[in-house]
C-alpha cells in the first residue's frame, strides 16, 4: 500500500514539474509573427471605427436648414462608395482589364517602384516590407505582405501592401491594403510626423474635402448610422467631428450629396425599407473658420441625432 502511495505521490510530482517548466519565463514560446503596421495596430486612427469619439469634443446644436438649401441638397445627384474618390491600386496602376482577372503582381511592382522613384529617400520597398519614414522626428512606418495558408481548420488569410503616392491638398502618404477577406483599405500618413489614420475605402464612403484637408467617411449598410470627420491637416490625421443616431425601429439610409466648399458638405437621410415611400431629410455640415456647424430642414425627426466636435 505504502509503495502505491509513494508510486503516486511520484506521477504528481513530475506533472507538476512539467506545468512549472511550461509556465517558466524562461520556457521557449512560439515567436510572435510581424505583420508590420495594421488598422489595429496602436496609435493608428481607425476612422471606420463607428464607436470613435472626439477628445474632449464639445455638443454640436442642430440649426434649421433653410427650404430652398434643402431642395437644392435634395435635388443633388448622389456620391457613393461604388465610386471611389480613393481609387483602387487596380486602377491608379492601370493593371486591371475586364475579363482579365486579378491583376499581376508584376505590373502592380512596376507602376508602384515609378510612384517610389518619384517620392524619393522617405519611401522604400524590399521585396514585401514597403517602408515610410516621416521626414519629421517619427519613427519609420513599415508595412508588410504576408499569406496565412489555409489549412483544414481555417480559410487563411492574407494581407497585401501598395503605395500609392501622395494625397491632393494635405500631401499626405497612401498605402492600400487588401485583405483576404474583405474589401480594401488605405493607411493616411502624415508625411512629416509619421501619424497614421485608417478608412475602409472599399465598403464605406470615404470623400476627401476639395482642398484635401478634410475627409468625410461613414458605412451605409451597417446601422446604426455614424458619421466622421477627420482633419488631414500638418497636426492631424485627428478626428474633428462625430455624429451618430442610436438604434431606431426604422431603416436609416445616409446618402451622400458631396462637398458643396472647401469646409461644407451635405447628405440626406432617407427613412424607410428599401422600394418603400420614404421620409427624406436633408442635412448641410459647414466649418465656418472657427467651429461646425450642423443644419436640417426637419429638426424633430433627427431629435436623436448625437454631434461633437472639437473644441
């Protein structure tokens, strides 16, 4: 008895020193792999973020609209994600023809090492890892293609980088990145102090200002309606402006109506299932020099309408 005792106490002991060597800091772990800067990656400014709130953001009032305004943003044609202001690298390389499939990776590094040739020194590619380094006082930004195989157990994934030159207006940098699975986007560089914002230009409306400083950007599909506004000026990319409406009972379509000045757009806001009679309401948002302001023609309906600014 005494021997089965002893037999036992034995398997415990060395179970425990298996579970305490596992656990050891000096125990060897699987290295982490770099997948270089991501949308998730801290300090980018994920603007397809709907939950993102201003920092310290001050209650914007809600003014109303005049009627002749309001017809004029009603009559406008609509602006949608289906026509990218930020095209795709597809297109701003020209490899993409109808019928052809997915462009090759050879004319993409072709078009892209004459956009890298023309930006100088800042940028850099070396084989998948293509390099941004801010001519400021910020550290290097590196962005890396990796493939995730799939296996029996998952679909894999993947993830594929291209510069594309400077932004019109605020000079700043533009990476794409397609995903796997998704739908693509573009990293916003400061191109002097190295800060970065995300927008997912592939699925939501993403419209830079006429003078590029400022960029609008919301999803029309996904409820509950919430809408951004960044500042792409030399201290940003920050977010100047957010409005969202909770949920509601009704189906809520934005519909963008352009930038009608410099610091001014207008969208309207359709109630109702699609095919069905709908209450349209329009909306005018303008930075007058010195805050936004916000103005509809039915204040009572967007009553629930939530906007902060920046101070």
């Amino acid at each position: 008895m005494l021997e089965v005792a002893i037999r036992f106490l034995a398997r415990v002991a060395a179970v425990a020193s298996i579970v305490v060597a596992a656990a050891a800091p000096g125990s060897a772990a699987p290295a982490p792999v770099d997948r270089g800067l991501r949308f998730d990656s801290p300090g980018v400014l994920d603007l397809a973020e709907r939950s993102l709130q201003v920092s310290d953001g001050k209650a914007l009032a809600i003014s109303v609209l005049d009627g002749a305004d309001a017809q004029r943003i009603l009559a406008a044609p609509a602006q949608g994600e289906n026509e990218p202001v930020l095209r795709f690298s597809d297109d701003e390389y020209g490899c993409s023809a109808p019928g052809q499939g997915r462009p090759s990776r050879e004319c993409a590094l072709r078009h892209e090492s004459g956009l890298i040739a023309a930006a100088g020194p800042p940028i850099k590619r070396a084989g998948r890892r293509l390099t941004i380094v801010p001519t400021g006082a910020g550290t290097a930004l590196t962005f890396i293609d990796w493939k995730e195989p799939a296996t029996k157990n998952g679909d894999g994934d993947e993830e594929t980088h291209w510069y594309l030159g400077r932004l019109a207006g605020s000079g700043y940098e533009r990476v794409e990145v397609q995903f796997g699975h998704d739908a693509p986007g573009n990293f916003l560089i400061n191109p002097r102090s190295g800060k970065v914002a995300f927008v997912h230009n592939g699925a939501d409306l993403v419209a830079p200002s006429p003078d590029g400083q400022l960029l609008v950007t919301w999803n029309a599909l996904n409820p509950p309606f919430s809408l951004r506004v960044a500042a792409l000026d030399r201290d940003g990319p920050r977010l100047t402006l957010q409005c969202s409406i909770g949920q509601s009972q009704e189906r809520l379509t934005p519909v963008f109506k352009g930038w009608t000045g410099e610091a001014t757009f207008a969208f309207v806001l359709e109630y109702g299932a699609a095919g069905e009679a709908k209450a349209r309401v329009a909306a005018r948002v303008r930075h007058d020099g010195t805050a936004w302001t916000f103005a509809t023609n039915d204040v009572g309906r967007l009553a629930a309408l939530d906007c902060h600014a920046e101070p």
